[in-house]
C-alpha cells in the first residue's frame, strides 16, 4: 500500500494494491475517484479538493493504525 498527499494538487491518493494494473476509473462521487483493476477490484482511491472536505489540522498530520 501506498498512500501520497500531494498538497500542490490538494488531493489524496491511495495506492491499496501497488502491483495490479489499472484498467478502469469511476468516479463514484464529485471528487472521490475509484481505480479498478482487470478483475474489477478496487486496487487505488484519490481523493480530490482534499482542502473542501477535511479542516486543516486534519490534512497536516496522517496517523496509521495497524491492527
């Protein structure tokens, strides 16, 4: 998994499987952009006009929890 803040673009982009083509994008709503690989799997999420959907101080820190 790969996970990018590209603030010049003010979007988010994560990369859940690093290794399978994309085949197809869909965007499922205005700015929430779903990848799908040849299986129809969800394999990247990019989240765009980050700074319209979360406040400022939770677009500066990232906390990852694994269990």
């Amino acid at each position: 998994m790969k996970i990018t803040l590209n603030r010049d673009d003010d979007a988010l982009y994560i990369r859940l499987d690093t290794t399978a083509p994309i085949i197809e994008s869909e965007e499922v709503e205005p700015g929430v952009v779903l990848d799908f690989d040849a299986s129809g799997r969800v394999v990247a999420i990019e989240v765009r006009a980050l700074s319209e959907r979360f406040p400022a101080g939770e677009r500066n820190s990232m906390d990852v929890e694994t269990i």
